[in-house]
C-alpha cells in the first residue's frame, strides 16, 4: 500500500490550493496499486481542492480490483463533521447537496463500489484515538 505524507513526502501544508493539488495529482499519478494511505496530518485541507484530490483515488479504483484509501488526520470532531470537511463538495459522495448525511452517503458508496474507505484520527502526540470504516 502506497503511503503519501502530503506534509512530509511533498512538503505541502496547504491542501487548500487548488493549483497545488493539480501539481500533486500529476505527481502521484500512477503511483498506487489500488490501495492508498492519503496523510493529511499537519495540513491545511479546504474544499474543493482537497476533495478533487481524493475524487481522483476514488475515480482511479473505481476500475481496479483492489480498492482501499485510508485518510488520516488530525482533525479532531465528530464523525459527520469530519466527513463534511473531508468531503465537501465530492462529486462522488455530495449528489444532491446531502451534507446532512454523508456519513450514510459514504457506506452506501463504498458499498455499491467495492471500495474500502478508512479515515483514522490522530491526536497531537501521534496516538490514533479514533477510526471509522466505511464498506
């Protein structure tokens, strides 16, 4: 599984700058077998720039066998809040502006996708204190 630490591999902390994400989408392109940990610890994420970023994983796999992203963050909210920062404006996950529930969004799309979606939440002090799946 390819791990990519936007802060540490790319040294980019702003995963709100649209041109940026379009640098590191060509990048990282072709890069992955199907199965990516995105690191977002210690970064700036804003939309729609960061949910660009990973529509372009989901739309890759959407075509492969093997089809898991991990997220990780450090972010520390609750569940529906943290899915709406991380995938706001998504063209997969946001049809018809369902903000409200994009935590059942999310499973129902990763179900009927076969896609494995991990978003792991980590405190200051690199301890993981929350995980949620979605299958």
């Amino acid at each position: 599984m390819k791990i990519v630490s936007f802060k540490n591999d790319y040294n980019s902390l702003d995963l709100g700058d649209p041109i940026r994400i379009s640098e590191l989408i060509i990048e990282l392109e072709d890069r992955y077998d199907g199965e990516i940990e995105l690191d977002f610890r210690g970064c700036f994420i804003d939309y729609p720039a960061t949910s660009v970023l990973i529509d372009y994983f989901i739309d890759r796999m959407r075509d492969m066998g093997k089809r898991k992203i991990v997220i990780h963050t450090d972010m520390q909210f609750d569940e529906k809040t943290l899915l709406r920062l991380i995938f706001l404006e998504s063209k997969f996950l946001m049809r018809n502006g369902a903000n409200e529930v994009v935590d059942k969004i999310l499973r129902s799309f990763a179900e009927e996708n076969n896609i494995s979606i991990e978003i792991k939440v980590w405190d200051a002090v690199g301890k993981n204190i929350d995980s949620y799946r979605y299958e």
